[in-house]
C-alpha cells in the first residue's frame, strides 16, 4: 500500500480485498482490485500528485481503447527507444511487435 494513503483509505482497500476474497479470486488479484478501487476514488478526490494514470490500463482492454498515457507507461516498462516521439498509433505498434 502506498505511504501517501489516509487511514481511510486503508480500511477501504481492506474492506474491498475481503470482498473480492470471499467471492472466490486469488489473494494477488484481490490486491491488485482494492488498490486499483482506492487509487481510483483519490484521483476522483484529487488527492493524487497527477490527476492522469500512472498506470498502463486495463490489461483486459484492448490498447486501441486505453489512453495514449497509459500506452506510453507500457512502452517505458518494455524500455521501447524513442517513444516520447511516437503517436498513440505508433506507440501500439512498437507495444505489440515489443510483447
């Protein structure tokens, strides 16, 4: 869990992780909901530095749908040269030829 998390927040992302638990997902993957649940609400709040995902999306979505933000937080975790330059097309396309 983050430091920059409220109290709150950590009850609430205890809460979410129970529930998701008792209906039957992996222990990780309850993780990875509650804390996803929580971010979410405090970039609602605005109580984040950056009101735009650090993240790189949905991995259930296609990168078609996702934003070209979170195209580029997948380019930079695959070390992908050169992708500052590149359009969300071509940021795609270095993604899928990368994976």
């Amino acid at each position: 869990m983050a430091k920059s998390w409220s109290n709150k927040d950590e009850r609430q992302y205890e809460k979410i992780k129970e529930s998701v638990q008792e209906r039957g997902k992996s222990s990780s993957r309850a993780k990875e909901i509650a804390a996803r649940t929580v971010n979410k609400q405090r970039r609602i709040e605005g109580r984040t530095p950056s009101p735009i995902t650090q993240g790189s999306g949905n991995p259930n979505t296609s990168l078609e749908s996702r934003t070209k933000q979170e195209i580029y937080n997948r380019a930079k975790d695959l070390k992908i040269p050169q992708r500052s330059k590149m359009s969300k097309a071509e940021l795609i396309e270095a993604v899928r030829n990368s994976s």
